[in-house]
C-alpha cells in the first residue's frame, strides 16, 4: 500500500535553496544529519527533497510538483505580502477542471503549482 511521496527536485546551490524554501514560503529544514549535496524541506504535511546537480541549466529545468492546499487564498496573499515572485503566467485563477491554482518557481526554475479544489 502506497502512503506517500516526497518528490525529489535538483537543485544547484544548497544554501540558496534553503533560504527560499524557509524564508520566502515558509518551510523549515528536516533530517537527523545534514548531508552534503542534500537537502529536506518541510512545510505541514508536504516534503520536499533536493539533490545536488551544480551543472543544472534552470533554462531547461522541468522539476514539476503539484502540491494542494485548503487555504489558497491566504497562502497566496502571504507570498506576496513577503515579495515572492509568483510566476508571469501563474497567477492566482480558477481553472476549467475545477481547480484555483497559482504557480511560481524556485531559484532553478522548478515549477511548484498550488491548488484548491472549488
């Protein structure tokens, strides 16, 4: 029986990664040990790991997670009241397949799409 997932995402600057998840988005950093090259980030129920890829081109990074929430609309308004970049085309909107969604993306470009059902 499958009881979760946690996607694992590169990343190319561990510290960087860190202070985004943590600073901008509210995560917190998990683990027993810190291991060099990689990085788990917590945030209610939702992990996030990353590896280390320091020859990753963000221009052609499609890391990708769809990650669902029951308060969209406040997690959105504090992300831009801590000046997080939401992305150009991920606003804030509801979708045809009965979803409010808004994307942004990491410092290597992973997508992280939000969403509620309505």
């Amino acid at each position: 029986m499958l009881t979760e997932i946690h996607p694992k995402l590169p990343m190319r600057n561990k510290a960087q990664t860190r202070d985004y998840y943590i600073k901008n988005l509210g995560f917190s950093e998990f683990g027993m040990e810190d291991f060099e090259g990689y990085l788990m980030v917590k945030k209610d129920q939702i992990e996030i790991h990353f590896f280390e890829f320091k020859e990753l081109d963000p221009k052609e990074n499609y890391g990708q997670v769809y990650i669902r929430t029951n308060d969209i609309k406040g997690f959105y308004q504090k992300l831009l009241s801590n000046n997080v970049r939401i992305h150009p085309n991920g606003a804030l909107e509801a979708k045809p397949w009965r979803q409010v969604e808004f994307s942004l993306l990491d410092p290597d470009n992973n997508l992280l799409t939000f969403g509620e059902a309505i």
